[in-house]
C-alpha cells in the first residue's frame, strides 16, 4: 500500500516537477443549447480478455461501471481463441471449442462465463465481439499463438474456419448458453459484432469470405436469439481507400448480395461498426498528435453510412477510436505514446468526443457508441506507457475526463 502511495503522490506532484506550461484561456458558452447528451462515451475495449477477470481489471470495470448511471460497455478480443486462460499481451484465450479424439466437438463455457459473470456481476453491459478462430477449425492452425512483441502476429487464429457450419454450431450454442446463464432480456440487450477489422491481417480471407463468415454467423445468432443484435464488420479506419472499399462492399452485401446460407438476397445487420484511428510522433522534442487523421477515418465512415438509404437509420458503433493504432505499444520503447500517462490524452479524447458528435450531427447518424481502446496492464510496470485508464490500481489523467462525462448526465 505504501509503495501505491507513494507511487501516486509522484505522479500527482508531476505537473509542478515539470516545466511551466504556457497560460491557456478557456471561455464556456453556457448560453448555447445543443440537446440531450447522448452517453455514446460509455464504451471501452482490450485485446487480452483474460484481464477482464483479475483483480486489477474487476478494480478498474467496477470504477467505470460507478461513474455514470447507464450501462458501460466492453468489448473484447479472442473470446473464442484457442489456450489454456493465460494472458499475455495483445493474447488472451477461453478454449471454447476443441474437438476430442474422434474429431466431435467439445463445447467449454468455463472461461467465457469468468469473463460475462464479472460483466454482470459489476453491472457491466458485454458488447460481443464473435472472434477468433478456434485452433481445431482453423484453415491454417499452425502455428497458432504469437508471441508479441516476437515473431508475427496474426497466427492461425486469424484464418477461415475450414467448417463453415461447424463454426455456425459454435456460435449458436454460445448464445444460446448465454440466454440460457443470463436470461433472453439481458441478453437481447448485448451487440453481437462479427469478426474486427477483417480487411487487414485479422482476417486472412477476402472481402467475399468474410461476407460468407458474417452469413453463417449472423444466421446462427438469430437461430438462437431472433431478437439478437448482431452486425459489423468492424474494419479500420475509412480514410484509406482499401478500408473503405471493404466496408462498402460488405454494406453492399448485405442490402443486395445473396446470403451463403439462405440463397436470399441480403444478409441480417443490426448495427454498422467501424474503427478509426489519429496519430502520434515526436515533433520538436515533444508528442504530436494528429486529431485529423482519426476524425477524417470517421467523417469518410460515416459519409459511407449516409450513402445506404436502407441503412442509415441504422445505429452506428465506432467500435475503436483513438489517437493511434497499438495499445500494447508501451511508452517506454514508443516514446510517441507519452501522451498516455498525461492530461494530454484527456485533452485529446475532449476534442475528438465533440469533433465526433459534430460529425454525426452533420451526416444525421444515429451514433450509438465509440469505444476507447485503453485497460489495464496486470503485470506490468507502473507508468510503463500502455494505452490505459490505470495502471496498478492507480487512474491516469484519462479518468477524470470519465468522471466528468458521467456527472454530465445526459
């Protein structure tokens, strides 16, 4: 306790260890009515899922699940990768699909329920993302688990299933067990979001594979649920033309393709997602971030959005905005993520959280949430410089702009 102590009494006497800052003046229209404040803030995101349930994560869920009253969601990675539980970075696993020794499947909920009992233990709202590839259906299994920073990153379980309608099954028994632990109410509640970013190396597979996968997928969760919330596809940032072009393609798709289960036109969405991302360098000694670069991914986003009169109405989820693309890209060997343990990247999510509202207001997107890919680090050391809310049990900077946003209201 006395070394968290001290720990947080350094990092609150920083700003007078640093050197003085330049006088800023703010002024506040409080004339100026703008409306309701839509809660889209309430969203947050890590790549290792199995944090989700150690001490430090259920400390850090519990604080955001406190700051407001509505439902804080969180999103993670490989709830469906192939290990033992063991977390590492940008790694997690839950083991949910294996098959025995006769090649029949073995279906195991263990993890998984670890995971959403603490979801709806501390009041949390899931936002399920359907992903990754378990080893045993893997087109190209090995090797299977990275070993980040180490070696490459998308391994086997970033590939198709060799079994498309096993992969279904798969995902019509885990939302089927989920209404069946937590009640078809709760459960109708949850967004169920296909794959992430399946246009870079996420997804080995094409456009028109992926669109397969979001058939088979979106066709099982309505066979287990009718009234589940299912949608995607979760690509990144639309400012670059491939990106774009992929998630056209996949809207496109859905409105008029034909269905790889069905043979009918179109495909099941609910809700649109998508990412976007700034950037950051060193300029002159310091941290530049480029705000632009993450509005521009969510303008062209939703300009996309806006051009399916069939699909504009439809709620839109950013379902990764921040100031750059590597949360696990810790400070201490990225020096450009400095910004992290300071009010900077408070002060960066202030603007880019009004830039965003503005450009919803601009193309009349019903913009239901944008998520902040930051956690916490178990392990690792204090202020190492990770995309986090807190590190070691103690908040960054980034909170108090949480804080505030909650005592806002709506």
């Amino acid at each position: 306790m006395f070394k968290r102590f001290l720990h947080a009494l350094i990092f609150m006497l920083m700003p007078w260890m640093l050197r003085a800052q330049q006088a800023v003046t703010i002024r506040v229209n409080v004339a100026e009515v703008q409306g309701a404040f839509k809660p889209v803030w309430a969203y947050f995101g890590h790549d290792e899922p199995n944090y989700t349930y150690s001490p430090e994560g259920r400390e850090l869920l519990s604080e955001l699940a406190s700051l407001c009253p509505y439902p804080v969601h969180d999103r993670a990675h490989n709830l469906l990768t192939t290990g033992n539980g063991a977390p590492a970075l940008k790694w997690g696993s839950t083991n949910a699909f294996t098959l025995n020794v006769s090649g029949q499947p073995v279906y195991d909920w263990t993890i998984l329920d670890k995971i959403f009992d603490t979801y709806r233990e501390l009041g949390m709202m899931p936002f399920v993302e359907i992903g990754f590839m378990p080893e045993a259906l893997s087109t190209h299994p090995e090797p299977y688990q990275h070993h980040y920073p180490n070696g490459p990153l998308f391994t086997g379980w970033s590939y198709p299933p060799k079994n498309y309608p096993q992969w279904a099954e798969l995902i019509y028994r885990w939302v089927r067990h989920s209404v069946e632990r937590y009640g078809r109410k709760e459960v109708e509640r949850w967004n169920w979001e296909v794959w992430n970013e399946p246009n870079i190396g996420y997804w080995h597979g094409t456009l028109e594979e992926y669109c397969k996968l979001y058939d088979y997928t979106a066709d099982a969760v309505k066979r287990a649920l009718p009234s589940a919330r299912v949608g995607g596809p979760a690509t990144t940032g639309p400012a670059s033309p491939r990106a774009a072009a992929f998630l056209q393609g996949f809207l496109k798709h859905c409105v008029s393709g034909t269905n790889s289960v069905t043979g009918k036109t179109g495909a099941p969405i609910d809700f649109i997602s998508f990412h976007a991302k700034g950037r950051t360098r060193i300029a002159d000694g310091h941290v530049q971030m480029d705000i632009g670069q993450n509005l521009r991914d969510i303008d062209r986003g939703f300009a996309i959005v806006a051009s399916f009169p069939k699909l504009r109405k439809l709620p839109v989820i950013i379902s990764e905005s921040d100031p750059e693309g590597c949360a696990a890209c810790a400070a201490i060997t990225h020096p450009q993520n400095g910004y992290r343990n300071t009010s900077q990247y408070a002060s960066y999510e202030a603007e880019l959280l009004h830039g965003t509202l503005a450009l919803a207001e601009r193309y009349q997107i019903n913009l239901q949430g944008a998520v902040t890919w930051a956690f916490t680090f178990p392990g690792q050391p204090y202020f190492a410089g990770f995309r986090s809310l807190a590190t070691h049990g103690i908040d960054k900077p980034l909170m108090n702009f949480f804080r505030m946003l909650g005592l806002l209201g709506e």
